[in-house]
C-alpha cells in the first residue's frame, strides 16, 4: 500500500475515533442516575453508591431550609419522610421557580457525610402552587401574583 493511500485511510479513521472518544466522555459526564431522597438512601445502605457516581436526586424544598451565601445556596429537600442536606453550588443565577415547596431536580455528587453537592438545579412547579395555597403560605388574594398557568397552544 502506498504512503498516500495511508494517508487517506488513516486520517479519515484517527478523525472517527477521536470524535467517538469525545462523544462517550461527554455523554458518561452528563448521565446521571434518576433517584428520589429515599432511593439515594437505599442505594447508599445497600453499597451500590461510589463518589463518583452522577446522581439526580428529585424532592420537595422544606420550608425554611432555604440559606444563600455567595457561589452557595443549602437546602433540605424531602421526600417519602426522609429529607436531605443539598449544597448547590454555583454563580448562576436560581430559578424563579425555586422557592419553599418547590419541587427541585439536583444533580451533582452524594459526599457520603450526608450532604449532596449539587452542581445543576431545576425547580418544577406545576403543582407547587396547589400545595402552597393548602399549606396557608399563600392565600387566595396573593395567588394571582403567581405566574400564570401555561397554555396549551
């Protein structure tokens, strides 16, 4: 085989290969295992949990839990009776949405010591608002102040 028939197979296979490496490193650093507070804690008891495992952990902010420093935000979040510490640690900005009774979406790392250290936050709120009115932290008056309920276009 000559030298610039190597050239033309070799080039075309280096680019493929390195564009596959990229691709499995960039999708195994943004997997993440969805998990509620009380399935982490299963996880944790039964061993199935190392540092490093990516971990989206899913539950209610308790009210009250919420404490801002500068590039951190604790909260508890609970589910199911267990609660659970969450550092998120971040510049951005939080979302709207994020608040007491929210429902927030963490993903980052179980440290081991009962903290989860969060690095990316989502907050849902499609009944939040629902729970908040039955809990009396809202009234009725102070509910249309509240974002308006999305459309169905």
């Amino acid at each position: 085989m000559s030298a610039r028939k190597l050239k033309f197979i070799l080039g075309p296979a280096i680019i493929v290969i390195t564009l596959g490496w990229i691709g499995y490193s960039a999708f195994s650093q943004m997997s993440a295992f969805d998990q509620t507070v009380s399935e982490l804690y299963a996880m944790v008891d039964d061993g199935d949990l190392t540092n490093e495992s990516r971990i989206r952990v899913t539950g209610e902010v308790v009210p009250g839990t919420i404490h801002y420093e500068p590039g951190l935000v604790s909260f508890d979040i609970a589910e199911s009776g267990q609660t659970l510490r969450i550092h998120y640690v971040s510049n951005d900005p939080l979302p709207d949405t994020f608040r007491d009774y929210a429902e927030a979406v963490v993903t980052g790392q179980y440290d081991g010591d009962g903290v989860f250290t969060g690095t990316h936050l989502m907050a849902k709120c499609a009944s939040k608002y629902e729970r908040e009115l039955d809990a009396g932290v809202i009234t009725t008056e102070t509910s249309e102040l509240l974002p308006a309920a999305p459309t169905g276009r």
